[in-house]
C-alpha cells in the first residue's frame, strides 16, 4: 500500500476550474473520503489521482513517486466506479480473474487468489454465475473482488454504493469498512453523502466548488467546523446559525445577542460587523432561567428525541431534546448554550474565528 500526496492540484476545463489549488495527504492505509455537494470537484479530484485525469498543474506523489503526468497503467491503482463496469458475458469468476489474466499469470496462481479474494467476500457460492442475474450487493462484491484481486498500492472508489437502495447502501458501508480495516489497503472515496463519510473515514476533506473547505477527522469537523459551508453541509439537521451585529476581541468570552450576553469559547482574534453564533442542535438547551429566548413553532418526534423549531430574533434554530420532555407549541422557552460547543464565524467571508477550544481544523486551501 502506499501514501498519497497532493500538492497544489489544479484542473481547468476551458474557462472553467473544476479544482483550485488542493493540497492533501492520505497516510499509508488509510480511509480517506472526498466529501461535497455534486460539482464540488471531489470525482475530479479523485480521477486526477487515479490517471484518468491530466492536472492542469500540480503534483501527485504515489508511493514516494510523482505521478502527474504518468497515465492510469503505470500508477497501480484499481479503480471502482458506481456503476460497477462489470463485463457482462463473463461470469464472477472470469471477471475477479481479468486483470490477473491480462498480467500473465499462471492459471494455478490465479485460481488461488480468485480463490482468496471470494472467501474474502463472501461469495464463494456465485463464483461460476453469470453477472448479470446477481443483486446489485452482490454485483457490487464482485467489483470489489476484481479491485483486491491484484493488491494495487491504493484504490479509489467512486460512490461505489450509490446504485444500491438506502438499506442496503447501510449494510454495505459496514461491510467495506470491514473489508479495509482486514487489509489495511489505502482507499479514496469519493460521496456526496455526509453520513456515509462520517461513518466510514478515518479523513475527510470537504470540498465546496472546487476548494477544499476543511480537512480533519469526523469527528474534528462536526465539533469544529473551519466554515459555514461546512457546518451546514455536516449534521442532520446541520448547526443552527444566529447572525447578529457586533464585535469580538482577543481575550472575549462572551457575544451580546440582543438583551442576552451568551458565553462563547474565548476568542484569539479579532473581528467585526455580521458574525454567526453557531451551535449543534444536541447543544441547545431548554431552560426557563436563561436570558435568551424564543417561541416554539414546531416539533418532530424521533423515537427517543424529538427536534424542536424556535423561532427567536436572530433566527430559527432547532433543538434535540429527549422525547420524554414536554414541549407545547406556541411556548416562550429560554434558552441555553454550553460556551465550549458554540464557534463563531465572520459571515462574510464565512469563516471560524480562532479560540482557545476551537482552533481552525484544517480551513480552507
């Protein structure tokens, strides 16, 4: 397996930029996800590392070798795409056995890695049908099996399980986690879907047309989002948002919402005009005794929690509160906010202000 390592990658399509200027390292073994929204840049990103992509400008290291301007065939990367590109007049077997067919191989060694790789997964039992009859599971095993089959230094999937309905799609998520952490093989997974990031990856980088938005662990980027964009696009429901008029200054800790001073983590910069109170739905707290308050427009009940919509003077926030609390609509509520869960943002150029509990993870680059 190998570390990748991406510096200043740039790709233009004519007048347009797919991708400004990333940088990133994906450790040796590790799960690595490229996480946005569609058009973010992230199937690119992932293309360029894999070959299929020339880069405008930029370099790919592999394995401790600058790859750039190297084609796919001489990188030794196995690609999986969401649609699985399975030939279909061949049956599991002949499909888990091409790439080792095409090198050479002897038929007694590719009989035992074929062998090794169906174990693997799982699908012993299917080795001699044909692809096309099989579940889109099982298709996607398949796939899977002639990636492994010929243990490239690093595999890229894009949006492998994206053909496969919600139930399932959960279940094999579980099962290509498994399958990593057994073979420690270096993966970069290119989704739209933060859930399955969150789940999945030991990084993430967050990419917003083009750019990378942030780049840490999940759990990092949840508790500490470098940007708007990435506090709404994390979370469900995402991080609630306040914006008001004010200024904070090295050594504050504290922000003034209307009448309500409300403890924020102590800030290391200094900044002014529209800012953004920003705090997870789980971090509100229903309390008669605090300063600031709102009105109960709606709830929706989640089993063992129910989101709450208040409407207050800043705006709308939700709240996650167990079900068990007694919530009437149309209630005037105070509200409280532990100060170490809260950031900051300058609304306009939709950043994180720098404190001591929440230092910039990996911002924009």
């Amino acid at each position: 397996m190998a570390q990748i390592v991406i510096k200043n990658l740039r790709k233009e399509f004519g007048a347009f930029t797919a991708v400004k200027s990333s940088s990133f390292t994906v450790e040796d073994g590790e799960f690595f996800m490229l996480l946005g929204p569609s058009g973010c840049g992230k199937t690119t990103t992932l293309r360029m590392i894999a070959g299929l992509e020339l880069p405008t400008s930029g370099e790919i290291w592999i394995d401790g070798e600058e790859v750039a301007q190297k084609p796919a065939s001489q990188r030794d990367i196995a690609f999986v795409f969401q649609m699985f590109a399975l030939y279909p007049h061949l049956n599991v077997r002949r499909n888990i056995s091409y790439p080792l067919v095409s090198q050479g191989m002897s038929k007694a060694a590719v009989a035992a890695k074929v062998a090794e790789v169906a174990r693997i997964l799982g699908i012993e039992h299917i080795l001699d049908k044909g692809v096309s009859g099989l579940s889109g599971g099982d298709r996607q095993r398949v796939a899977l099996g002639r990636a492994i089959v010929r243990n490239p230094k690093a595999f890229m999937m894009d949006e492998p399980l994206g053909a496969l309905d919600a139930e399932f799609r959960e279940h094999m998520a579980e099962e290509l986690r498994a399958l990593h952490d057994r073979m420690k093989a270096t993966t970069v997974y290119v989704t739209h879907d933060q859930l399955e990031a969150m789940q999945m990856g030991d990084k993430i980088v967050v990419m917003n047309h083009g750019v990378i938005e942030q780049f840490g662990r999940p759990q990092e980027i949840y508790d500490k989002p470098a940007t708007l964009f990435v506090a709404e696009f994390i979370g469900s429901p995402p991080m609630n948002f306040l914006r008001f008029e004010g200024r904070v200054r090295p050594g504050q800790d504290h922000v003034r919402l209307g009448e309500a001073e409300l403890r924020v983590p102590r800030q290391h910069e200094e900044a002014g005009g529209e800012l953004v109170f920003g705090v997870r739905p789980e971090h509100v707290t229903l309390d008669d005794h605090a300063a600031y308050r709102g009105r109960v427009v709606a709830s929706e009940y989640l089993g063992t929690t129910q989101i709450l919509t208040i409407d207050t003077a800043h705006g709308a926030i939700k709240a996650r509160v167990p079900s068990s609390q007694v919530v009437k609509s149309g209630e005037l509520t105070g509200l409280r906010f532990t100060p170490e869960t809260v950031t900051l943002f300058e609304a306009q150029q939709g950043r994180a202000l720098r404190s001591a509990l929440h230092d910039e993870g990996g911002a924009r680059g």
